[in-house]
C-alpha cells in the first residue's frame, strides 16, 4: 500500500487552533452503470453502485477569522474559483449566513494533496468538495445535519451527495437517490489509460444508450455478478482508443470495466496476492493502483449524526 493510500485511510486529525488535517477523500467505483432515460431538462437518468475505496485525496483545512477562502496548494489545470473544494467552501458559507443571520462568516484555507487522476471517473472533484463540506461544518461548527449537507452537495454535483452519505449505494435518478448497499470484499487494481475523459462529450454523443432496462436493490444483491457493464463504455473507448488499450491488457486477468465516464478502468479480485501479481506486470509507462474497497467513508466520525 503506497504512502498516499495510507495517508488517505486514517482519520482526520484532531482540530488544533482551528486545523483538521490529513482528512480523506477516498475515490469510488462504479460496479456497473445504467443509462436508463433523460429528463426534460437534458439530465441523464442512472442506475449504478457505487464501491468506495481506499485510493484517494487528502485535504487539510485552516480556519480563518475573516471570510476568505483560500486554496493554498496548486491543481494544475483547475482554477481556484473553478475547484469543487472552494465553490463547497463558499456554498457553505453562504448557507451557514442565511442559518445565522448577522453572525460574522469565517474562512478557510485548504490545502489538497491529490491522488485522484482528474477526468478518471473515480469522483475525485467530488469527493473532495464532500470532505470539505463535512470538515468546515465541523470546524466552524454551523451545525447542519447530512442530509442537509447532501442538499447542498448536489448544487456542486450529482456525485457529491454519495460521498456524503457515508456507505456503499445503489444510486438512482442524476445520483441524488441512494440506498444503503453491501458488496463483497474485493481489491481492485485500476488502471489509468493517460487520457482526461469530459463526462459531457460521452453523453452527448447519439449513439449513446439511453434505455437500459432498470433493475431494482434485490436484483443486484441476489446475482452482484449479473450487473457490471457500464453504458458509458462503448461510447468512451471510441472517442479515446486508449481506454479500450488498457480494457484489453487488464481483461486477460478478470472483469475488467471502465469506472464513471472513463478513463479508469479496474478488476476486482477476491485475494491481494491476486491483485499483486497483476501489478508486477503492468506495461512500462502506465500509472496503476492497487487499492482495497471500503465499506463506510473514514470521515463518518466528523458527525454526531450516523450516516443513514
């Protein structure tokens, strides 16, 4: 297990002077993924279960006496105003005003150790504007519930709220409907083909598939094996062939699938002996990890109140 993966596994540190340090963002999978329709307003309707894993950011906050919000550590190609960490930040300070009116905001300082590759599929953006979410409520002790968090996550995005809602889940609609769902232990190699995929130029392809017959929680549980393709796929190995590279050397040792929108793709394997002779034979020049799967997110401790 690398540095990084056991920096991201253990618990925040407890605040000092206004500090929570080394908290995770674990990235997650998508076990399969279903395209099942599109609402009105040009939104895609999914089914999917979501696996988190131990791979992942870690983030360390600074509390502020005056309002602003600062990132202090550079995401190369993503702008301070555009990072999902800070517009968090600002969201929750804007509701944490409207929820006590007249009281002066407060600030943070962020700094992101990042792990996640960027346009992977794995939720990385996501996941660590969740961790913020659930830090600064933390730290500057505003007090709000998750479910309330998970309303304002999902103004940032349509993965936010899984990671805020604490477990493995079987996810509906544009993500935002979650149930609790058990998977088998597993470890995972994944594999980064090298390429950022923009999840908006894989749906708005035509030929992507749009009416996948729905599945209900019993399906999944009842046959887990039944349920892993991903709708997405097809369309993402066309448009970066590099994708469809990495499928094929990683099939020859199980079911390999594309996570998300690409470009990660994985195998589950039920032994880490199993997992680590896959890694000794990874091609030259490609970026891989061996992570395991986790079963709650490791900030469940940050609330008073359980994730349910």
């Amino acid at each position: 297990m690398s540095a990084a993966t056991k920096s991201a596994m253990g618990a925040a540190s407890p605040p000092e002077a206004g500090q929570l340090r080394n908290c995770p963002a674990p990235a997650k999978l998508n076990l399969f993924l279903h395209v099942t329709g599109r609402r009105a307003d040009g939104y895609h309707l999914l089914q999917s279960v979501f696996q988190l894993v131990e791979l992942g950011d870690v983030l360390h906050f600074q509390s502020r006496q005056d309002a602003q919000i600062r990132r202090m550590t550079d995401v190369p190609g993503v702008a301070e105003s555009d990072d999902l960490c800070v517009r968090a930040a600002r969201l929750l300070q804007q509701a944490a005003s409207a929820r006590h009116p007249g009281q002066p905001l407060r600030g943070a300082e962020i700094a992101i150790e990042k792990n996640i590759p960027m346009g992977g599929g794995l939720g990385g953006g996501s996941s660590d504007a969740a961790t913020t979410l659930l830090a600064l409520n933390h730290l500057w002790q505003v007090g709000f519930s998750l479910l309330q968090l998970r309303e304002l996550g999902l103004q940032l995005g349509a993965d936010v709220p899984f990671f805020l809602f604490g477990h493995n889940a079987f996810v509906q609609g544009i993500g935002e409907e979650l149930q609790r769902v058990d998977t088998t232990e597993h470890w995972f190699v994944i594999v980064n083909p090298g390429v950022s995929i923009p999840t908006a130029a894989v749906f708005a392809r035509k030929e992507l598939t749009r009416g996948t017959k729905p599945i209900t929680i019993a399906d999944f549980c009842r046959a887990p094996q039944e349920y892993v393709g991903n709708d997405l796929q097809r369309i993402a190995t066309v448009l970066f062939p590099e994708v469809q590279q990495a499928l094929d050397w990683l099939a020859q040792f199980g079911n390999a699938r594309m996570t998300g929108s690409g470009a990660c793709v994985f195998c589950p394997f039920s032994e880490e002996h199993q997992a680590n002779a896959v890694m000794q034979q990874l091609p030259p020049g490609w970026q891989a990890w061996k992570t395991r799967g986790l079963d709650t997110h490791p900030l469940a401790h940050l609330q008073k109140t359980e994730f349910v």
